[in-house]
C-alpha cells in the first residue's frame, strides 16, 4: 500500500503496532526526486532513469512494476515522503489544509498521511514513519509540479512551447493559438485566442493583435537576460532582493490592515463585528498566500542552479517545443498578454 516502506512491529511511545520502515524500494523514491528537482527534468527522464538502472517501481506487494506517468505523478506528491518540518507546516497551512498536529510534531524526521475520508475534509497527520526526502527538495519538487503546465496530450504536435504559461494580462484566462491561411493557402498565420472572452462575464476581445511569434522571440531574449543576471548575482549575494523586499512589504501592510481592524472590535455592534471577522478572515488568507510565495522563492533562488540552464541556452534552436517548454517553466511563473500594454513576462527564479 505504501511503496517505498514495509511493515514492522514496532513499540512506540508506549504503544506496540505496525510501523511503517524504509524499505530497498526507497531507492526509487530517493532518486525520483533528485531527478525531477533539475530544472530541465520531466517525468519522463524519471521513468528512463528507473529503467535504465533497473530501479524496479513495484506496487501491490510486487505483483506489479508500474513506471507510468500518472503512478511516478503520485509518489512526487506524496507527503508520505517528506521529513516534515517546520517549513512543511507552513506549507500545508498556506495550502488551507487542516493539520490534526501541532507544529512541535513537526520535528524534520518523520513523514506525513494525508487522509481524505469519505463525505469529510483531507487533513494531514504526522505519522511514525521515518521521512524519505528532505523537505526542501519535497517543497522545490511541489513548485515544479504546480507550475509545470502540461501540454495537451491530444494534440499531434505542440503549437506553442509556452502552452499553458501565456494568459491575458485583462481576465487571467489561458489564451489559445488558432491558425489561419492566406487566400492562395501557402503561407500560414498563429493567432492568440483569449478563452475569457467565451466566458459569461466575456472579456475585452476575442483575438489579440500581438502575435505568438512575437511574444515567443521576446520572451526568449528575456530569458536569456534574466540567466545572466543570476549569474552576475551570484557574486552579488547580499544584495537587496527587489522582489522579495517588495512582498514583505505586502505582508507589514496586511499585518498593519489587520491590527487596526482587531483594535476596532471592541466598539463594534454585531454587523461591523461579522464584517471585520469577514476582512479578518479574507486578510490572512492573502498573508499566508504571500508568506508562500515569500517561501517559494527563498527556496527558488537557494536552490538554482544556472548550469543546467545555460547549457541548452545556448543550442536553443535545436530543442524540441518540449525541452524549450520545460526550460521556460523552470523560469517562468506566468506571462501576461495584452494590446494595450505588450508582454508582462512574471520570472519565479
């Protein structure tokens, strides 16, 4: 049930029962991870390296040898694995999930169940079970997952290696590419199409005059840039980080905005009270959600590596749409399109 763990007998705190202990199958697990951190890794580079080594994924008691996408997708999400610390805590509270311990249980050692019971809410407890992966290369993995937009699976070809990065700087809805021919039918045109002008509330137009040719020339060149400043801030550590000082300026505001709401409760009849519980309660929800992102990049600039980046860079022309895509996530959280005010390229590293 558990792949990377086996069942022992165990006396803990007191009580005897089944404990879960690392088993040769963690191997997988370990270098599952170590693989797919790398900025240019995909699920795929996990699976052939597993194959390649014969580092068998086996489940249901070895009755099976799954190496499918969808079952490696799963073993690096899993909590099961990560030594939960304090920063995992964090984490899951900034995710809104409901965590059965206390902070203190999360001592970087032990790993984590995540229980979905039918009709109720998922919540996290920490188990007794020793943690496979340390808990910065668990968190730099889920960065990646969350970001790393897929391309679509039923399409033939892959029209765009920014798929799933391109949204509209108006609505925040994906834009589409759609092709069109001259009139002789011998030279082809990609458009953007915005999805939020199909929505109900619409959007400002249905079709962007800037093209994808343009915005993926641009953004490359910002690439490209932004590489080389990493490295000559490499030997700039103690410099300010503008990105960082800008959101915990974000967070004292918050901060600020809820102290001042929480000194006017006292004198509050019973619908300023449930207003300001309300803003209370929307207030700590945009906090954590920037202390995450404060976390995420901390880790972001820690971990980056620019070799791996640099390296196909630099033969750019002869990566496949799938190897320009992984590099351009690797970099990139979103990039905002629009008419009005061109290409808003928002870098993660």
């Amino acid at each position: 049930m558990y792949y990377g763990y086996t069942s022992e007998r165990r006396t803990v705190n007191g009580k005897t029962g089944s404990v879960l202990v690392p088993s040769d199958n963690a191997l997988a697990i370990r270098q599952a991870y170590e693989i797919y951190k790398n900025p240019q890794a995909s699920l795929s580079d996990v699976i052939n390296y597993l194959r390649d080594n014969e580092i068998k994924v086996e489940i249901d008691g070895g009755k099976k040898n799954n190496m499918d996408r969808s079952h490696i997708t799963k073993l690096l999400e899993s909590p099961l694995y990560v030594r939960a610390d304090k920063d995992i805590y964090e984490y899951f509270v900034s995710k809104g999930v409901e965590i059965i311990d206390d902070i203190d249980a999360f001592d970087g050692i032990h790993g984590l169940f995540l229980h979905r019971p039918k009709g109720g809410c998922p919540y996290i407890k920490v188990g007794y079970h020793e943690g496979l992966i340390d808990s910065e290369t668990w968190l730099v993995v889920q960065d990646k997952k969350s970001r790393n937009a897929k391309f679509p699976s039923n399409r033939t070809h892959i029209n765009s290696w920014l798929t799933g990065l391109v949204k509209c700087a108006h609505c925040g809805k994906s834009l589409a590419i759609s092709y069109s021919w001259n009139t002789s039918h011998t030279k082809q045109w990609r458009y953007y199409i915005d999805r939020g002008a199909y929505y109900y509330n619409g959007c400002v137009k249905k079709w962007l005059k800037i093209r994808p040719d343009e915005v993926e020339t641009a953004v490359y060149e910002a690439m490209k840039n932004r590489l080389a400043n990493l490295v000559i801030a490499k030997h700039e550590a103690n410099k300010p980080d503008a990105a960082e000082t800008s959101v915990k300026t974000d967070i004292l505001k918050l901060d600020d905005e809820i102290r001042k709401l929480l000194d006017k409760i006292a004198d509050a009849d019973t619908i300023l009270f449930d207003y300001i519980q309300k803003r209370v309660s929307d207030l700590h929800k945009k906090k954590s959600e920037l202390e995450e992102r404060l976390r995420s990049h901390s880790r972001k600039h820690k971990e980056i590596d620019t070799k791996p980046l640099e390296n196909p860079m630099k033969v750019w022309n002869s990566l496949s749409n799938e190897k320009k895509h992984s590099l351009a996530v690797a970099m990139i959280d979103v990039i905002y399109i629009s008419d009005e005010n061109g290409i808003d390229i928002r870098f993660g590293i």
